[in-house]
C-alpha cells in the first residue's frame, strides 16, 4: 500500500489517536487520556497500538480499566 497523499498520514494519525480517545471513554476512563509517546496512550491506564490491535499495559492499568478494555477488546498481550 502507497500513499499518494502526504496528508493521509495526517490523517491516519487523527483517526488513531480518536480510536484511542474512544476506548478510555468506554472503559469510563476518559480524564485519563492523553498522548504519551508514539503509539502509546493514557496516563495512568496505558494502551499501545500495535499490529495485533490494541493492547493494554497491564502493569499500569487500574483492574477496573482492565476490566471493560477486556471485555470489549479481549486479553492480548
């Protein structure tokens, strides 16, 4: 796959970091979202995109956040 656009990177980004936003909202953890580094999301709940989907840090996630990204997401590691 080529991109032909320079600004479909752009908007790649956009769409990755509002899926991200969306998954704290479901997990009821949204005023702890917030861009870390590269790929990686949230404060003290981090998830991190990578080419499996969405993964949650489970060393730094509350067991209630685990909870609902585990229910809506399952449990890859």
């Amino acid at each position: 796959m080529s991109l032909e656009d320079p600004n479909d990177y752009e908007l790649i980004g956009i769409d990755v970091y509002e899926m991200a936003q969306a998954i704290f909202e479901a997990c009821d953890a949204g005023n702890d979202f917030c861009h870390q580094t590269g790929l990686v999301f949230g404060g003290t709940n981090r998830i991190k995109l990578t080419k499996w989907g969405w993964v949650a840090d489970r060393s730094y996630c509350t067991p209630q956040f685990l909870a609902a990204f585990d229910k809506e997401h399952g449990n890859v590691t």
